[in-house]
C-alpha cells in the first residue's frame, strides 16, 4: 500500500493568508509564507501559527528556503491597476516586484536536483484584471514569457491578434503549460 504524497505551499506577497486558508481547506500543508506588512503578518501568525514567517522577499533565497510543490503570489498591482492613473506596468517600483516571484522559483528549482524532484511544480499567480492591457498588453505578454523561461529559457511569447488578450487562455510549451483565467 502506497502513502499518498501531500502537497505543500510557499505563500509570496502573503497578504493575510488567502491562499494559506485556500490550501488548508482543500489539504494541502502550508509551509511558509513572505511577506512585510505588520498586520497581515500578525493575522496569519494568529490563525496559522505553524507556517513560518520568512520576511522581504526581496532578500529570500530560494535555493535556500525550504522546498514546496506550490508558490502562490500576489504580488503588488498598484502599477498594473485600472485605477491608478499613469499606470507604469512592469516597469513601475511595486510591480515589478514580480521578477522577484520568477527568481524566486528558478533558485528553488535549480537547487532541487532530478527531474522528479524539482520544486515548486506548480505555480500560481494572482493579480488585476489591469494586467491584460498595461502598456497596451505587452506587460502581461512579458508575464507570460518571464513564468516559461522558468522551465525554457529560449521560449517567446508572441502578443495577440490585435494586441488584446482574452480573459481566459493558456501557452504550453514542451516541459511547461500556463493557463489564465
């Protein structure tokens, strides 16, 4: 008889602990979350005293954190978001915290070894409806890219007809696949 493997959760951008409380409810194991605000921190050290608490992203080192089938992040929206007036996309200081997220998961899986141990195995990326069009859809375009060069480094993400995306949609790749919603 075989033990059934579960699933474990690194949180980034934490917030206070949506997709902690997300994978809790459906039995995955979270195991850390990174995030810097006070109070979010507070909340999820409060309902999830378990989950370890790792700081700014900015100064993690994947290869060194503890190892996780799953990443979630959301990272900050401000410079892709409909409501901010002169949106700077990618470019701007909060969203471009993104890249953070991607070395992130490349430093983890570097150090993870063979094929059939590398993590995360999956990840899962939450933001605003914004995304599609920042910078007339070449930010999300980027996003894309950026998420495939973590399994292929050579990969290139065309925009879309009439450089607009759908609001549902998916790139496989040969050792990859991406789907938005």
């Amino acid at each position: 008889m075989t033990e059934e493997k579960i699933l474990t959760l690194g949180s980034l951008f934490d917030g206070i602990g949506g997709f902690i409380l997300a994978s809790k409810n459906i039995g995955i194991k979270p195991i850390w979350a990174s995030e810097i605000e006070k109070f979010p921190i507070e909340v999820t050290k409060y309902h999830y005293p378990e989950v370890k608490h790792l700081g700014d992203i900015t100064k993690l080192d994947g290869s060194k954190i503890e190892k996780v089938d799953i990443i979630t992040a959301g990272s900050p929206c401000q410079d892709l978001s409909l409501a901010k007036k002169g949106r700077e996309g990618l470019k701007g200081s909060k969203s471009s915290l993104f890249l953070e997220v991607i070395r992130i998961i490349k430093e983890m899986r570097k150090s993870s070894g063979t094929n059939e141990s590398i993590y995360p195995r999956y990840f899962v990326w939450e933001n605003v409806c914004g995304a599609f069009s920042s910078n007339k859809g070449e930010d999300f375009r980027c996003i894309l890219e950026e998420i495939s060069k973590i399994c292929d480094e050579t990969v290139y993400i065309p925009r879309p007809p009439k450089n607009k995306w759908r609001m549902a949609g998916s790139v496989v790749g040969g050792s990859f696949s991406i789907c938005w919603r």
